[in-house]
C-alpha cells in the first residue's frame, strides 16, 4: 500500500468529515428558517373570569347549499 493508500484513506476521511460538516449545517440552517417562518399561530390564551361568555370566533355560513358546521365544546 505505502504513501497512496494513506493518502487515498486521508482524502476519503476528509471527504467523510467534510460532508458530516455539511449535512449538520444544512439540518441547523433548515431548522432555523423553518422556525422563523412559522407564525406564532391562531391560538391564544384567554384568560376569562367565572360566568364570563367566552371570546369565540363567528360560525361560517352554509354556502352553494352545503351545510355549515359549527361545534364548540365548554371547557369546564
């Protein structure tokens, strides 16, 4: 083997470390901008007293003659 078989084996693990290096950078980059792209999200937190009516959005209204849901459920 000699001096070209450790050479072939030194460029095969710098090649190895090279793509580890970038796989994990491309997988950090991913999940960052995924993160900051994300809104924050339609839910929030209401804090309401006890008897309070609760803040809820409007049900939708039947359309083309399909019929509208509307369902909330009383978290109490």
């Amino acid at each position: 083997m000699g001096l070209r078989g450790e050479h072939r084996r030194r460029a095969r693990r710098a090649v190895v470390i090279v793509w580890v290096l970038l796989v994990a950078a491309a997988g950090a980059l991913t999940l960052w901008i995924r993160d900051s792209s994300e809104p924050a999200g339609p839910y929030v937190w209401q804090n309401t007293e006890p008897g309070e009516t609760y803040d809820l959005p409007p049900c939708p209204t039947p359309d083309a003659g399909r019929p509208a849901t509307c369902a909330y459920a009383d978290p109490r």
